[in-house]
C-alpha cells in the first residue's frame, strides 16, 4: 500500500470513530433558570436526544447529586415561574444512592403550559436543582403571558440579645434575629444568595453564615430564626445588615438590638459594699483617754 493510499485510510477510519451514533443520549448539566449548554461542576441530567413526546416513557440518568430523593418533571414555559410551569402531580421520585449516580424511568407527563419545555430535576428542598432541554411533541397546552419579575416582601423583622449569663458581664455572646418574608408573585423563588454581616451601627462589615433559603413557593411566606454571634463589648447597639437576592429586585433590610451587660455595674457595686465592710475599725491611739460623758 503506498504512502497516499495510507493516509487516506487513516483519516476515513479517525472519521468513523468521532462521528456519534444516531440517536445517542446527550448530557446536560443546568442550574435553575439555563437550559443546555457546556457541562459545568454540581448535578447534571442526561436524557435522550432526539424529540420525544408525551405519554413516552424514558431512561433518565442523573450523576453529581446529593445522596436522597430527587423529583424530576416536565414543565413547559421553560419552568420560568417554577412549580406553576411543571406537571407537578405527574412527577417521578426517586432514589440517589451515596455515589451521586442514578439512573431512573421517568414517564413524559403533559406539561400545563406550552413549550418552549424542558425537564427539571430537584431535591425536595430545591437546593440542588438541575434542568435539561426537552423537545416534546403532542403538548396543547396554553401559552403563558410575560409575568413580573419575581420579588419578596419584608413581612417581620426582630432581632434580641440572648447572650445570657455571658451577656451579663460584656463577654462574646448572640443576637436571635427572625427574618419573615412572604413572596406575593406568581412564579417560586429558589435558593437565592443571602447575605449577613453584623457590628456597630453604621458599620457592620462582619459576615454572618446565613441560612439556606430554600425555595419559597408562589404566595408563600416562611420564617427564618439567624444566631447571630456577637465580639465582647459593654454596652451598645449591634446592627445586623442583610441582603437576599433575589434576580431583579434584591430584599435588602438592616435591624439593631442593644446590649446592657448589667451584670458589669452590679458586680462593681457588690465589690465596693465588700471592701468597706472588710476594712478594720478605727481603734483610738495608745494613752488616749476615753472622752467621759458630760452631765446635764
């Protein structure tokens, strides 16, 4: 076989091994919001490629979650406004194993609104959440008009000293701040970034870990309880800023909450009523005498 006989060869055999198989499953990796596109770190879904349609029943794989059940839907409006775009009540539940791997059926459930579609998989809590393209066929449902961009509403804010006896005497101690936020649109929030930072009024510049938010569903309102620590200081205020961003219209808010270590002052009272009652009496000096009582 000659030299230009060979190359040929080659390169019609190096061809027939990168060109994919028809039909082959392709894998995405998405957070909330994205839809296909270049794998990136934490969960991902891969599906089969090619349009399916409702009714069909097919093998999802899932690789990089948390050990624990997962809930994996069809949604349409390209689950924009969360729940609301997804066949919540025709959703699959399964099982990750400590690996993070799993492969599941999952049965192609009608979505209550029209495509663009896309298929969601979601821990309970909606902390890890992943969503895959899906060209779905046999879909007659609505469309659905633009909506408001999503938003959440400050409901209560309190924050108070619960240092207790260390509190008392100005030592290292905790602020219990209890934020309460409500979400009055029509689509859910999930997990958006919060922000905590503590010190003096005016400038608190101290991060605070902050709690997941998890996902707050349309017109829900939820609670969250924040131990917020606080350095050793006598008296004076701490102010706790804080900020949940939410895309588009972040909730910002800032609460304030006084320490009175009264244990300091009652102490140092308590130590001076001892020391004078601990100093000797006066005694008169040697060879004095008595002073005698005077008569009337």
């Amino acid at each position: 076989m000659t030299r230009p006989v060979r190359a040929v060869v080659l390169l019609a055999v190096v061809a027939v091994l990168t060109t994919p198989a028809p039909g082959a499953a392709a894998k995405v990796d998405a957070t909330e919001g994205g839809g296909g596109g270049a794998a990136a770190a934490g969960p991902g879904v891969t599906l089969p490629a090619g349009a399916l349609r409702v009714g069909q029943r097919v093998l999802v794989s899932l690789d990089g979650w948390p050990a624990g059940t997962v809930q994996i839907e069809v949604c349409g409006n390209a689950a924009r406004r969360g729940a609301l775009d997804c066949a919540t009540g025709a959703a699959t539940h399964g099982q990750v194993p400590p690996v993070g791997r799993a492969t599941l059926p999952v049965l192609l459930a009608a979505p209550p609104v029209a495509c663009p579609c896309v298929l969601r998989v979601r821990t309970p809590t909606g902390t890890a959440t992943a969503v895959a393209d899906l060209t779905l066929a046999g879909v007659t449902a609505p469309a659905v008009a633009p909506t408001a961009p999503a938003e959440l509403t400050l409901v209560a804010l309190r924050a108070a000293d619960r240092s207790g006896p260390r509190g008392w005497f100005g030592l290292p101690g905790v602020l219990a701040v209890r934020i309460t936020v409500h979400n009055p649109g029509p689509q859910e929030i999930t997990d958006p970034a919060f922000q905590l930072t503590v010190g003096p009024p005016g400038r608190a510049r101290t991060i605070v870990a902050a709690p997941a938010v998890g996902t707050i569903a349309a017109g829900q309102t939820r609670e969250y309880h924040v131990a917020v620590p606080t350095d050793a200081a006598p008296f004076g205020r701490y102010e706790v800023d804080g900020r949940i961003a939410v895309p588009g219209r972040p909730l910002a808010f800032t609460v304030s909450a006084a320490r009175r270590p009264w244990g300091l002052p009652v102490a140092a009272a308590v130590l001076t009523v001892v020391l004078l009652l601990a100093r000797p009496a006066r005694r008169p000096p040697p060879g004095a005498t008595p002073a005698e009582p005077i008569d009337k």
